[in-house]
C-alpha cells in the first residue's frame, strides 16, 4: 500500500455506514465482528482507519510516566487509528495531549476499549474518539502500556471479545464500531458502496411517492 491508496480508502469507508459493513461481513461468515455497544462517540460522530494496536493493565508504579506508552504512541502514523485494550476501569488510557501528538503524525483518531478525558478538548480538536467511559482519573501510577503494535482484544457486540490485528481496518458511526480484518478491506468496501448506492435509490423513490414494497420489489432487501 502506499500512502495515497490508504487515504482514498479511508475516505470511501467513511462515505458508507457501519450498518452495511456489518451486513457484508455477516454475508462472508465474519459474524462477529461487532464492538460492544458501551464503545460510542465522545468526540465526532465517524471513525475510519487503520488499526494501531496498543495494549496494557492495571498495575501500580511510581514515577512520573509511562516510558513504553510514549514509544507506543510517537509510532504511530498517516491514516491509522490508536486502538486500545486493556483491564484498566475508573482510569483514563487516553486524552488531549495524546490525542494532539498522535493528529501531528497523521493519526485520524482513537478507539479505546476503556477510558479517555478531556473530552471538551478532544472535540475542540475535531479528533474523533469512541470509547467505553469518560473519566477525569489519569493513568499515571495506575495502568501502563504492555505492548503495541500486537493482537489485542475489545468487548463485542455478539462476541465476548473480538481480535484486532494490527493493520485491520475499524469503522464506526452513531450505529457502534465494526472491525474489518485486513484481508477483507477491499471486499469489504466494494460491496458496502453497492449497498448504500442501492439504499440511496430506494430513498429517492420514497420521497418520489413508491411505497415501501414498490421500493423493495424493484431494488431488493438491503
């Protein structure tokens, strides 16, 4: 891939809903692919990227930092969304100065399987987050990155837990967040654009006086 590929992507992705995504996994036999529905939108309404993966637990620590989460994140790059899993509760994972760090080397927001805050911020950022919780509780000396760049597991929606890989892609709208493995992004999208153009004529004819069965006689169930 190269980085004007991934863009164009990302930008088609963001153009369909989840709904369709999640529609055409089921159709491939990828049924579990949905994220729990506590992961919403704290800031912005649509997610679409690359997964980078970053990963930690509860732990007590004295000190000032986290070494590896400041590794973890000057990692990440152009069109990739900072995805994070842990056992942290009641503990913020993620906030504004991460966030803004993270925007400068390209990252199009966050997902996080946990806590974020400065959530006033992250919107005046425009950086769009979905989460599990907001907190004003930081994590330092509480929870600390683990590893990155590494499977990891978020809650799911008809799953205990869903995988995420590296390089995976992750939608998300007000529906939940959907997580495409990588060897499926471009089927993927292919057929969630045929849907929505079909949805997009079945609207218009609505609003042109057909009735729902007309509607569904001559485009077909979406």
């Amino acid at each position: 891939m190269n980085a004007k590929f991934d863009s164009e992507i990302r930008q088609r992705y963001l153009a369909v809903d989840t709904a369709n995504v999640a529609d055409v996994l089921d159709t491939l036999g990828l049924t579990n692919q949905g994220l729990a529905a506590e992961l919403a939108a704290v800031s912005g309404t649509r997610l679409a990227g690359w997964a980078y993966t970053i990963a930690g637990r509860m732990q007590y620590y004295e000190g000032g930092g986290d070494p590896m989460k400041m590794e973890a994140c000057n990692g990440i790059g152009p069109d990739e969304i900072s995805v994070w899993s842990g056992n942290g509760e009641g503990i913020c994972y993620f906030g504004e100065l991460i966030a803004v760090g993270m925007k400068e080397q390209g990252s199009v927001g966050a997902l996080v399987d946990g806590g974020v805050r400065d959530v006033r911020w992250l919107n005046e950022h425009e950086i769009p987050v979905f989460a599990r919780y907001h907190t004003s509780v930081q994590s330092i000396g509480r929870w600390k990155v683990t590893s990155y760049q590494e499977s990891v597991s978020l809650r799911g929606a008809t799953s205990t837990w869903v995988t995420v890989d590296p390089g995976d892609f992750v939608v998300a709208d007000e529906d939940g967040a959907v997580v495409i493995p990588q060897q499926y992004i471009g089927r993927v999208l292919e057929e969630a654009e045929r849907l929505t153009a079909t949805e997009v004529k079945i609207r218009e004819a609505l609003a042109a006086g057909d009735s729902l069965s007309e509607c569904l006689a001559k485009f077909g169930h979406v």
